[in-house]
C-alpha cells in the first residue's frame, strides 16, 4: 500500500512538472497620433483598438508608435495591464516600443530600454537611422507556473539598412548578455523588413517565426495595410519571434474593420503559446 502510495506521487509529481504552459502574446504597431491622418487620427479610432485588445486579452502586448498621450489613453482602456518602456526621446517622451503585461497572470521582475545605437545606453540614432530607435525588455514570472521568460519588443528603422541589421544585432547581443539561464524568449516588434530580408534571414538562425511554426494559421500574411481598405494587404513586416522551447498552437493576423475603417495602419500579429 505504501509503495502504491508512493508510486502515484511520483507520478503525480512528473506529471505536474511536466504540464504545458498557455502564454498568448500580441504585437501592434498602433500608428502614432499625428493630426494629418486626419479620419484616421487616433482620437477617431482608439476606442476602437482598445476595444480589440480587451477582447483578445493577450497576456503580453507590444506596442509601437505609441506617442505618450496614446499610452496614457491605453493605460485607462487596460485596466487590469501595466506598462512598461521609456520614449526615444528619453524618459516618457517620443514614440515607445513598450510593452502591456496582464496583472493578473503576469508579474514583472525587470526592465530595461535601450537604443539601436553605437550609444545603446543613451537618447542617440544609430547608423544610417532615420529615427531614433529603441526596444523594451522585461523579465516576467507567469504566476501560475512560477515560469520565467524574457520578451523584447522593438522598431526597427524605416530606412537605414544598415541600422535595420545592427540594430537586430545589438538585440541579440542583449539577450545573450541577460539571458544566462537560457529563459524562454520572444521578440517582437515592427521590424519594416520582410521575411526574405538579411535581418529576418539571419534571427531565423536563432529563433523561430512564430508564423512558420503554427499549427494553425487565421487571417491575411501581410500586416501592414497603410489605413487602404480596398487594396490587398501583402506587405509583412510585423513579427514575433520564438525561441525553442515554445509550441506556437495559433498564428492569427486579425484584419478587423469597423464602417472600412481599420484601427491602424497595421495589424496586430496575434499568438497561441505553449511553453513545455
């Protein structure tokens, strides 16, 4: 009776130790709040967009373009989420590239912001940048499991090649400087270069394209629609990425439209995980 006992506790250890992990993840490049777009300005579409977050409940959301005005009406929308990152223009100011984490299953142990740059530590643009550039990272405990992971989140330059690849490069050099546990990871972000480019090309010999390895797939491969609701959609170039140890179950590009408006000028790239 004793050895039974004993045996069913063993199993129910390995069991327990084994049990797959869900994180859903999301990235969206919400278009900064810029007068000119005139229809399309933010004040016309955030509730919209906020909405569309709330309903999909990502346990992690990078943002991007997020000016702040748009994060503070973002952290009024979220209320179960916090935020974390800095503006490219140092402290709260410019554009961010931060992240939302669910409260209620996520914990932040640490963050970070830094930039694209020969001078990652300090407000600078890198190389042949147009711009700026910065990412965010923090390191999350998943309360339910105790499982740590690592997300960073960035926006790569619109113009600079050479920018676009150093800057790629300076991230990874990060995550191999903070990463000495061999944590899960996800990167995510408007990278503005497509699947066939030299950085892409190159972070696929580290990490995974969460949409190549989906065992399901919803919703258009292009991401970014430039607010044309009657043209086709095919430029991808909004990403996450994945390190091994996680199962990508769903990919969705979620195309929504209220009236032929859409709530960005692109769509956020959406993702089921398992982390075994």
């Amino acid at each position: 009776m004793i050895i039974r006992v004993f045996c069913l506790l063993v199993c129910l250890m390995i069991f327990g130790s084994s049990k797959s992990q869900h994180l859903s993840a999301m990235t969206y490049n919400l278009r900064l709040d810029i007068a000119s777009d005139n229809e399309n300005a933010w004040a016309h579409r955030k509730e919209f967009l906020s909405s569309q977050v709330l309903f999909l409940e990502p346990d992690i959301l990078g943002v991007q373009e997020a000016r702040p005005n748009q994060v503070e009406d973002l952290k009024k929308a979220l209320k179960d989420y916090k935020f974390i990152g800095n503006g490219r223009d140092g402290g709260q100011e410019g554009e961010h590239s931060g992240i939302f984490y669910n409260t209620n299953k996520i914990k932040l142990e640490q963050t970070h912001t830094f930039w694209l740059s020969e001078t990652p530590d300090m407000v600078s643009k890198g190389w042949d940048a147009a711009y700026p550039r910065v990412c965010t990272y923090g390191l999350f405990t998943m309360k339910e499991s105790s499982q740590k992971i690592w997300v960073f989140n960035t926006h790569l330059d619109h113009v600079g090649t050479t920018a676009q690849r150093e800057g790629m490069l300076l991230i990874l050099n990060k995550i191999k400087t903070v990463n000495t546990q061999n944590l899960p990871v996800l990167i995510m972000g408007d990278f503005n270069v497509e699947p066939d480019s030299e950085v892409v090309t190159h972070l696929k010999t580290k990490y995974s394209d969460s949409r190549e390895k989906a065992k399901l797939i919803f919703g258009p491969e292009g991401t970014f629609n430039a607010f044309k609701y009657n043209e086709a959609v095919t430029q991808r170039i909004d990403y996450i990425m994945v390190s091994d140890q996680f199962e990508v179950v769903k990919y969705a590009t979620f195309s929504s439209a209220i009236d032929f408006k859409f709530p960005s000028d692109h769509f956020p790239v959406y993702v089921d995980l398992l982390l075994n």
